[in-house]
C-alpha cells in the first residue's frame, strides 16, 4: 500500500520536476498525465539512459485510482493579453470525471487570487455529484521553480500551501513533506496562497521595468548602467536587477492575471501596467539601437542577413514561450533585413510551428556572410563559438542594446 497515490495533471516544466521529486519517494505512487502523448514519448525518450523511472501515461484511465490529483497545465495569456484557461478549463472538467469521495485536489497552475474556488471547483463540481470541501478536499501551491538554475529547485525552494480548511492545509503540507528535503510554509488561506504568486513575479517585472527606464536615462547622459548597478549594490538594500528582454511564461504573463482580476473588481493598477508597457517596448528600442550599429559601420553585404545567437527565453533552456527573440526578428525583418537564428537547445520545429521562424543549423550559418551577429541568450552552449572577420565584422551582445 502506498501512502500517497499521486497524479501529476500535466508534464511540462512544471509537472516534470514536480513528478521527478515525489517519484524519489518510494512511498509515493506517482504517475504523470499528459494529454499530448508526443509530449509523454519525448520525456521517456529523455529518461531512458537516466536510470530514472517514471510512471507516464496519456490515458486518463490510468489515473483514476489515484488519490491526489496535482494541477500542474499552463496558464497563458491570449493575444489580447488576456488570461487563456481554455486548458485549466479542460483539466477541471476530467476531474470532474475522475474525483473519488475524500480525494484531494491541488492546483498549481497559476491564476489569481479566487480562481481556485471561484471557477476552478465549480466546474469539477458541475461534473460530479461530490460536493467540493465536504465528500473531495482541495487546495493551492504555487509553483516556484525557476528553469535552468541548479539552485533553485523544487527541493530547495520553500513550498507554499493553502487548502480549504485548516485540517486540508495540513494534509496538503504534509503531502508535499514526502518530498526528501523540501521545506514547507503553510499560510492562511488559498486567496493569500494565489495572491503571493503574482506579487512575486509582479514585483520582479516591476524591477526590471526601472532597470529598463533607467537604463535609457544612462544612455542619455553617456555612462554604462551595468557601472551603475555594480556601484548602487554596495548599499545594503539595493535590489541588484538588470535591464533585459522579459518574456516567459511567468513574469511577462502573471501581472496580466493581476490586472484582470483588478479590472473585474474596479480597481486600477496603475504601476503594473505602466511596468508591463515599459517592458513590452524595451525589444522595439533593442531593434532600432541594433540597426543604427549596423548603419554606423557601414559594412557591406549584398545579402543584408542578420544572425541571432539564441532563440529561448531565457539562459540555459528550451524553453520558447512568448520569447521576445521572436519579437527581435520581426523587428529587423521590419527594416528590411533578413534573419537568421542559431539556437541548438530550441527544438526546431516548435520555433517554426510557434512563430513561423526557421532555425538554421551550425553547419548552414558558417557558410554565410552576415552584416551582423547579435548574440540574444548567452546559452554555456555558445561559450566555445567563435566567430571571425569572414562571417561578420560587427558582433554585438545583447546587454550592448539595452
């Protein structure tokens, strides 16, 4: 018998680890859905040499004797910068299908402060004759994890929880406790639980966006803002934060969470949503820097091609989410330019499926000749690139830009 018997409601970069660090437990019975069996073929195809084993699966059936369902799809934004439940929805729905009396429900997919109980547990309720906090349990867990860093992990990083009453808050804390080495902060309600998540990710778009403003007042008086930040973080209390490029699919998307529910109660947020334009304006002041680089040196190239080194998000993964790359090569597309893009870590036929952009190999950039290279993620990857004067004479980071 198994003390826990868990389901990891979607293996993404949220579920995968999640399903990585309960599986160490050999307590835990823990298995991972996914509704893409692409996406379950690829992450066994990962783990085959690892020595790690993982329970996965595509068909719901296989998790309907589990006791603890984890929550763990995406939560996006639409193209209108608002929020996209349609697989929360989804998820809900085949809960509704699958709860069993005294099971227990955790959501870690981000949404703002009520969505658990507000739409969440109304549709699983609609699907079944269970009454949510009564016959099933439920609760909230942020997820905290950031992608590419060893040092901030699942097992590292202190675990958030919220459940429906006191007694499901301890259930759920100790749950997560079967995690070998996790630290566990349990906190007053699942309001409070949804509503730390965007102030932290919040707040962080809110630095970088006065690093960003910042950073254009530097170069308007002639002096290197990164002099600036390294002299400002001898003061104790300084929040050490840099000018960059802020895509993803946490700190770009969950102040948009905030700034819905804001809206729908009739309140303004006036200092997030200015931090989100100054964020979203910052890859249109990179692209015109960019071009004017190119025009001060004049370098001659009948082809008029542009290289960009990386295309993810961010350092050190795959991840291609609301990648503001993307952004970069429509905008020198715009100016006429044409582009190509390196990045060995991205899969290629997400970029093209994604964004209608084609990555190119190592093989096939070597043999051209580019007006200018602009390295957009420093992956370790690139650290033994090396270009030369035959491939372009102007090379530029993209920490030169901002």
């Amino acid at each position: 018998m198994y003390e826990h018997k868990i389901a990891i409601i979607g293996v993404g970069y949220v579920g995968l680890p999640l399903l990585e660090a309960f599986s160490i437990n050999k307590h835990n019975e823990v298995i991972g859905y996914d509704i893409s069996e692409e996406r379950i073929n690829d992450i066994r195809h990962k783990f085959v040499d690892s020595g790690i084993q993982l329970l996965l699966t595509s068909n719901v059936d296989d998790i309907a004797s589990s006791n603890v369902y984890v929550v763990t799809v995406p939560t996006p934004i639409d193209k209108n910068n608002k929020p996209n439940l349609i697989c929360l929805s989804e998820a809900c729905s085949m809960l509704g299908s699958l709860v069993k009396k005294n099971d227990i429900i955790i959501f870690e997919s981000t949404v703002y402060p009520t969505m658990t109980e507000d739409y969440c547990i109304p549709i699983i309720e609609s699907k079944t004759k269970l009454q949510a906090g009564k016959d099933f349990l439920y609760g909230f867990s942020p997820e905290r994890i950031n992608i590419g860093d060893p040092e901030h992990t699942i097992r590292n990083s202190i675990k958030i929880v919220a459940g429906c009453d006191k007694q499901t808050t301890i259930k759920i804390a100790e749950i997560y406790k079967s995690i070998p080495g996790i630290k566990v902060k349990t906190v007053a309600s699942i309001k409070v639980a949804e509503a730390a998540k965007l102030m932290e990710n919040s707040q962080r778009d809110l630095l970088i966006a006065f690093a960003n403003e910042y950073s254009e007042f530097c170069t308007q008086i002639g002096i290197n803002i990164n002099d600036v930040i390294v002299a400002a973080s001898t003061k104790w209390n300084f929040s050490q934060v840099y000018p960059g490029l802020v895509g993803g699919h946490c700190i770009s998307v969950d102040p948009y969470y905030l700034l819905q529910k804001a809206f729908d109660i009739g309140l303004q947020l006036p200092l997030v949503s200015t931090a989100r334009i100054v964020n979203e304006n910052k890859v249109s002041k990179v692209v015109n820097r960019f071009v004017d680089k190119l025009r001060e040196a004049d370098v001659p190239n009948e082809n008029n091609k542009i290289l960009i080194i990386g295309f993810s998000y961010k350092k050190n993964c795959a991840d291609i989410r609301n990648t503001k790359v993307a952004n970069l090569v429509k905008g020198l597309e715009n100016h006429g330019y044409k582009v190509d893009v390196y990045d060995p870590l991205v899969n290629r036929l997400a970029a093209e499926n994604m964004y209608n952009i084609h990555l190119v190999t190592k093989e096939e950039f070597t043999h051209h000749q580019y007006r200018g290279i602009l390295e957009a993620v420093h992956h370790d990857a690139f650290l033994n690139l090396h270009f030369d004067d035959s491939v372009s004479k102007l090379i530029l980071k993209i920490e030169q830009l901002l």
